[in-house]
C-alpha cells in the first residue's frame, strides 16, 4: 500500500495572529474574509480559514496529522483601538493560561503567549492598521479544560492554555517538539533550584516512581531520548538524576544507546539475558525478567540498574545516579545508586 506523506497543520501562535488579523480588519471595515494570508517567521503566508462567533473573529486551529490535543480548538481575538498611536498591547484572556514558575520564555505572572506568537500577532495586526494603538485579547473558550491533558501544569502554567510555535507551522510527530517540552521542564525545575531531577521514558515508570519516591522532585516524561535529556540536564546545573523504567528500555542504556527508539538501537533482550547468564532464546526482556526465581529476580535485576547507572556516569559526570526498574505491572524489580 502506497504511504501518504503526513499533512502538516498550523500552530497556536499561527491561529492565534490570523485571528487578530481577522479581528483588527472587522473592527475597520466591519467586513470578514472566508479567510486571511497570515505572515509566518520565515516570511512566507498562510491563508487561514476564519469564523465569527459570540461577536469574535476566531480560527479553528488545525494540527494536521499531529495527535495534537489542541487541534480543532477555537481560538479567538477580541481587539480594540487605544487612545494614542503606539504600541499592540496582547493580553490573555478566558483558557490562556498564565506564568507562574520562573525558567520559561516569559515572565511570572505574565500570559502564557509565548515570544514568538506574540511577534507574529503584532506584525499581522500592522498589516492591516500601520500606527494605531491597539489592545489584542486572545480567548480560547475549551483553553482550561484542554489544558488539563497538557504538560502545562508542570511547567507552571494555570489556568489553560499556551500560545506556542516559533516556525508557526505544525511538523507530525515532530521530535523538536518532543525535545522543546523536555528542554522547557528542565528549565522550569532548575530555575526553581532543584538539582536533582528524575527521568521516566513515559507513564508506566512516572505512576511507578510515584508510588516508591518519598521527596518530592520532578518528575520528566523523556520518551527515548536518553541521551539529549541527561546532556541538556548536566548544562544546566544537575547533579543527581534518578532513572526509572522498564528494563526493556533502560537497559540500551547499559549497552551504549542513548536514543532507545528501536530504529535507533537493538532490543536489548541478548544483552540482559547474557548479563544474567541465561540460555536460550526470549522474545522480550518482560519475558527474562518473569522468568528469573523470585528469591533471586531483585538481585539480578540490580546488576542491570548497576550498569545503566554506571553507563551514565561514564557519559555524564553527575554526583550520583539511582537506578530504579519496575516490570509491567508496575513493581519495584531492581534498584542501584552509583
């Protein structure tokens, strides 16, 4: 079967500037387009659908191909004339959330616009009206409820939703983006004063960790990008880290793979079965894991969180590195600080 290639959509930031372009050419001519060619950073113009509701011009926002929890939201903006020539004042209104913890691109306090959109929102709205003072709102009416399913509230960001982007267009199952929300947590718990951070691949070891860790630090969801997710925590000042996951995942870690992704490096079912001196053949380390003799499993399993630790230290000089390993039911296998 012929694949397709994936149909890439358009950011907040996008959805947010076409509708206060919208918005500020209504105010003017009190005529609405179908659509409006929105200025992009690189110059370039997308022409964006328009609606107009509740007396709001708006945008549905679409994510393409993403699995974007922002697609199809409704982002509006409400805009009106200043007194006095001058500057575009942007505020944040109902599902925008705000800034509450210092290390994010903006500061406490502030709405959750991020440097770019609000660039963006500011030379859409001059295209239109070139001197004017002009107050922007932007509304996002589902922002708070969708923002829930969001990392916003671990980056301290309440009350909704961010306006995001900084090439205003939407890549499918964008790795940068991955990476930007690892980068951006680090940046929030290290600005905040922590020096210990703990890394999970995803939900399993985060619900897990969370069951067995008694102080409280953050906790990071870093898919498999092992490597980029302890270089950038090491720059920035870290230095105690806690792993904790699945064998399966971690243990390419002991092998010398820092991108666990299986394009990326080999399973690691050869490696731990060595390591544990076992014959034979095993479809998955799930599978050596549960077939180890009870009494002995949480030994043998340590000398594997023993050389993921030790692997790490030999990449980065952090102080100390724990090592926690849980099978699929979510229990406590193994565990070793170095």
């Amino acid at each position: 079967m012929k694949k397709h290639p994936l149909r890439k959509g358009f950011t907040t930031g996008t959805a947010a500037a076409a509708a206060a372009k919208g918005a500020t050419l209504y105010m003017m001519t009190k005529n609405l387009p179908k659509s409006i060619k929105t200025l992009l950073p690189d110059g370039t113009y997308l022409d964006i659908p328009l609606i107009f509701e509740d007396g709001m011009v708006g945008v549905i926002k679409d994510a393409g191909d993403d699995p974007d929890v922002t697609d199809k939201i409704k982002i509006f903006a409400k805009v009106r004339r200043l007194s006095k020539d001058g500057d575009i004042i942007i505020k944040g209104g109902k599902g925008v959330g705000f800034v509450t913890k210092p290390g994010l691109q903006l500061p406490v306090g502030s709405p959750a616009i991020n440097p770019v959109p609000q660039r963006m929102i500011r030379e859409n709205i001059r295209e239109v009206i070139k001197k004017w003072g002009i107050e922007v709102e932007i509304i996002i009416p589902d922002g708070e409820k969708i923002a829930k399913k969001t990392f916003n509230e671990r980056l301290g960001i309440m009350g909704g939703l961010s306006i995001l982007g900084t090439k205003g267009i939407v890549e499918p199952m964008s790795i940068d983006a991955i990476k930007t929300t690892i980068k951006c947590e680090i940046d929030v718990a290290t600005a905040i004063g922590y020096k210990r951070l703990a890394f999970v691949p995803g939900k399993i070891g985060e619900d897990a960790l969370k069951k067995i860790l008694f102080v409280k630090i953050p906790i990071i969801q870093i898919s498999n990008f092992a490597g980029f997710s302890l270089s950038y925590a090491y720059q920035k000042g870290v230095n105690e880290i806690i792993l904790a996951g699945h064998p399966g995942k971690l243990a390419k870690i002991a092998m010398g793979y820092l991108d666990t992704h299986s394009s990326k490096s080999p399973p690691a079912t050869t490696y731990v079965a060595e390591l544990f001196g076992l014959k034979g053949e095993y479809n998955t380390v799930e599978e050596i894991i549960q077939s180890l003799p009870g009494d002995q499993r949480f030994k043998m399993c340590s000398v594997l969180a023993a050389k993921i630790a030790e692997k790490c230290c030999e990449f980065f000089n952090f102080l100390q590195v724990t090592v926690y390993l849980f099978d699929m039911k979510k229990r406590l296998i193994g565990r070793c600080g170095v």
